[in-house]
C-alpha cells in the first residue's frame, strides 16, 4: 500500500501547484499547514526539509529505491511527481520537452513577477506607512502583461501550454494566472488565456487542489504581524 506524501503547505499560487497535482495523480498526502504568515516557515524542523524557508515542500516516505526524500522548490515537485506516477509529463522526449520549457517559464518568470506585481500594487501601500511606488507598480504590471501575451499566443494553438495534452506546466501556471485581476491584468484582449483558464479551473482536481484549506487564506493588507514576517525578515 502507498503510503501518504506528507505535504507542507499554505493555501497561495505556489502551493496550489502542489495540491493540484497531488489531487491530478490520485496519491494520497497528508496536509501539515505551513502558516507563513505566523513565521512557521522559519522554524527549524521544517527548514531541514526546505532550506530556503519556502512552502510547498514534500517528503515522500516511499521515495528512490524505497527510502524516503524530501523535496523543495515547487518546480522541482512537480517533475518528481510527474515522473514517479508517470502521468502529466508528456509521452515522448518532443513532449517532455515542451513541458519543462513551460514549467521553467512559469517558475522563472510568471510566478516571480506577478507576485512582485500583487506586492506593489496591493500589499506595499497597505503597509505601514504606506509604500506608493509608481515606477515599480508600472514596471511589474507592464512585465506581467507581457507574460500573459506570450502565454495568451501560445494557446492560441495549442489547447494546454505544452500542446495538445494537459501537463504540469498547466498546473504550474493556472494559480498564478487565475489571479489575474489583482496583478493589474485584463483579459479583454486574451480570449485563449481566458478560455484556458475556464477549463482547466473546471476540472474537479484543480477545484480540490484550489479549495484546500481555503478558510486560512486571509488579507494580509491589514495584518500588520503578517506583513512584518513577510515583507520585512
């Protein structure tokens, strides 16, 4: 019997990636909430697993060879899963080209950068005192833009980001992506982005994935405690 991948986790773009999947593949886990805007992050015993104190991090206690590992970085997650269950990733070298193209992409780019664009367009002038940036605002917005163009043109020829078949890049992409408004972002003029965001969002696993402890996601634009272990340590 499979036993449970324990899953280290807070309810963000980041670690949706990461329940999505694990709900996609059918494999059982166990939630340990990571709650990072209370510090848990920094604490010892879970820096052993991701030492660059950031969630989602795994261990899967029936790893290589039968011994367990630990893993962090969510891109890296997701490879592992992928080849583990051998689901997601492609069929052939083409495929699973294609697929770590998009994978890095978003873990290089669009998860970067939209979370730069939530900050200073949402969080930052919620701070005390509040931090108004323009130029920064403008330069994150613009880039992310940029970003969803690029990704709104590839899907105009393909149904998934890697081709014809739903993959680990979706899954990677569709949290961040999904919170398009709040990174200063519309879709009037990205019909395939937005047709894509509709159908994959429709899939039952990426609804669980989503919903997973969705009562702990809270507003940190008026959570003075939280902004100081996130913004300011």
């Amino acid at each position: 019997m499979t036993r449970p991948i324990e899953l280290y986790y807070w309810p963000t773009p980041n670690g949706w990636k990461i329940s999505i999947a694990l709900e996609e593949m059918e494999l059982p886990y166990k939630v340990h909430y990571v709650n990072i805007g209370a510090g848990d992050q920094f604490k010892p015993e879970f820096l052993k697993i991701s030492p660059n104190n950031r969630m989602p991090a795994i261990v899967d206690p029936d790893g290589p060879d039968g011994a367990p590992i630990s893993i962090f970085e969510s891109g890296a997650i997701l490879q592992y899963l992928a080849r583990k269950t051998g689901k997601f990733y492609g069929t052939n070298e083409r495929e699973r080209v294609a697929v770590e193209e998009w994978l890095f992409w978003q873990v290089g780019g669009v998860g970067p950068m939209a979370g730069q664009a939530h900050h200073f367009l949402k969080y930052a002038p919620s701070m005390e005192p509040p931090q108004v940036l323009p130029y920064a605002q403008e330069r994150y917005r613009r880039e992310v833009a940029r970003l969803y163009g690029v990704l709104d043109r590839r899907l105009a020829d393909n149904r998934y980001v890697a081709g014809d078949f739903y993959s680990i890049a979706d899954m990677a992409l569709w949290g961040w992506c999904s919170l398009w408004e709040g990174q200063g972002q519309t879709l009037d003029d990205k019909p395939n982005m937005k047709r894509w965001l509709e159908e994959v969002g429709a899939r039952p696993a990426v609804q669980r994935g989503r919903a997973l402890g969705a009562e702990n996601r809270a507003d940190l634009t008026s959570n003075r405690k939280a902004q100081e272990v996130l913004f300011k340590r």
